[in-house]
C-alpha cells in the first residue's frame, strides 16, 4: 500500500510541475530547442521533481531516473538514454562551478 501511495504522490507531483511549467510557457519554449532525441521539456520536469523530492545533485538524479516506474511515469521511453544524455548534457557546464 505505502508503494501505491508514493507513485500517487509521485505523479501529482509530476502533473504539477508540468501545469505550471506549461502554464508560464517553459514547456513550450524547451520542447522548441531540441527535435531530436530525449525531450528537453521532460527533462525539465523530471529535474524540477527530482530537485523537490530529493536534492540537486546531478549523480542522484541521474540514477533516481534509471528506475523504469520513474521513467513511465514521468514519459520517457524505457530504451532512451535518458541517464547519458541527462548527465552527458549537463555536467560540462556545471564541472568547472564546483
């Protein structure tokens, strides 16, 4: 039952995000930079969940999004490289800050 109650939380969560996101247009303008691929604008919302459930750290996310229930409910296809290409991505620009 616990499981249960946590995807239910874990996918209000993502619908949230997602309305809010869409609603100032984030959405749309991140799905406008990438065609090919991951989708940036999934991307968005699977950091903006993972950054309010858990932490920022980029390893953590990168892992927390390797779970297939995580991956089908946030709408990733089980076989992206959603892990590579989320870290791949991002830590060339983070590297040198920290």
């Amino acid at each position: 039952m616990r499981r249960l109650t946590t995807i239910y939380r874990f996918r209000t969560a993502v619908n949230a995000v997602s309305h809010y996101l869409k609603l100032t247009g984030v959405l749309g303008y991140m799905r406008r930079l990438k065609s090919k691929g991951v989708r940036l604008d999934r991307m968005v919302v699977a950091m903006c969940v993972f950054t309010m459930y858990a932490s920022n750290s980029l390893n953590a996310c990168a892992e927390w999004l390797s779970d297939p229930a995580v991956r089908k409910c946030l709408g990733f296809k089980i076989g992206e490289g959603i892990t590579l290409a989320l870290w791949d991505g991002l830590n060339p620009h983070w590297a040198p800050l920290a």
